[in-house]
C-alpha cells in the first residue's frame, strides 16, 4: 500500500520510517495530486497554525477536507488530532479539517518543559503497555459524539477512533513500537 504523511511542517520522517518498517511503501505528501493516489494520510506532529498556513498555501487543505468527509482514512498525532478536531479552546480562532467531532484544549498537557512519557494501556494491543511520549500535547477536553476511545490518560482520552479517522495526543513515531502505525494500517485502512 502506498500511505502518505503529510511532509509540510512537523516530524515527518519518523512516521515515513514507521510505513517503511511495516512493509509498505511511504509517500513524503506536499502536492495536492499526491493525495489521490494513496491509500491512508498520516498527519504529523508539529505546529498547527504554521500546517494550517503551509497547507492552504501548497493547495493541500481543501482537497483534504472533501477527502475527509469522504471516507479517507487519516490518523492525526498531536497537532495532526487538533488539525481534525472539530473545536478548538482557549486559543484564538483557528481553522479545522472538522472531522473528529471532539473539543481539544491546545497544549492543554503543558508546555515544552512539561513533556512527559507514560505506559499506556491499550486494549486493542494487549501486552506489552506502549509507551507515549507527550509533547506540548493537545488534551481532548469533551467528545461530541460516540467516538472509539481505544486508550485514556487521567480519564481522558488520548487515543481515539471516529469511523476513517484515527488521532492521538502523543507520538507513537517517536518510539520503535509500530503496533499503532499497525493498527491504523489494518482496522482503518483495510
Ligand atoms: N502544541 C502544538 C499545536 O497545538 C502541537 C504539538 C505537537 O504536535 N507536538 O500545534
């Protein structure tokens, strides 16, 4: 399969090293006409408002927003889930894909200097627990419809499905655990 993560701004490689340890062949997307010829779109981590600014400017966001309501699977991470969140808090107004009805609270986990890991359980993966690095981590504040939550922190969710849509608050691709990268490839795409 031919997966993309969108290469505009962000921690892109480790996700493209994720495809690739998996078997399957990793696209670097920039162009909208990229879009067409993938299977499932990883958004990166990063920073929201500069992906905002670089995808409307590269011609990436409105393509991806008709895709989105369309069926396309995408997993969002850290600022990739805010780019999907359907309300954004305490922040002046920024623009969304709208595709995951949750609201989240940018940087709600705390600044750079309060980044943390933690063992996660995860059900859908059973043992060992993975390992979750949060950085400057969206926190998802209230869910707006039955969302899949498929793992929580402090009761909140952190990691979630909505039909084609995955998301989580931290970085699995910082890790050399591929079991989410997996799961994204097998229950969402397939
Ligand atoms: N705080 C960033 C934002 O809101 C996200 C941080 C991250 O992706 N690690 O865009």
């Amino acid at each position: 399969m031919k997966i993309g993560v969108l290469g505009i701004q962000g921690d892109i490689q480790e996700h493209l090293r994720m495809i690739e340890k998996l078997g399957h062949e990793a696209v670097w997307v920039k162009r909208p006409e990229q879009l067409k010829e993938l299977s499932g779109l990883i958004m990166p981590g990063g920073e929201s408002t500069t992906m905002i600014k670089l995808m409307k400017r590269f011609g990436v966001w409105e393509p991806l927003y008709q895709m989105l309501q369309n069926g396309f699977p995408v997993y969002g991470t850290c600022a990739g889930l805010v780019l999907l969140a359907s309300e954004i808090e305490n922040y002046p107004e920024q623009d969304s894909l709208s595709a995951l009805p949750v609201k989240v609270e940018r940087n709600g986990y705390g600044r750079q200097v309060n980044s943390f890991e933690v063992e996660l359980v995860i059900p859908v993966l059973g043992e060992p627990q993975f390992n979750a690095v949060f950085i400057r981590a969206p926190i998802i504040v209230e869910c707006k419809d039955s969302l899949e939550v498929l793992a929580t922190y402090n009761d909140d969710p952190v990691l979630v499905r909505y039909g084609n849509i995955m998301a989580s608050s931290f970085h699995p691709e910082l890790t050399n655990d591929t079991r989410i990268h997996e799961y994204f490839i097998k229950e969402v795409i397939e």
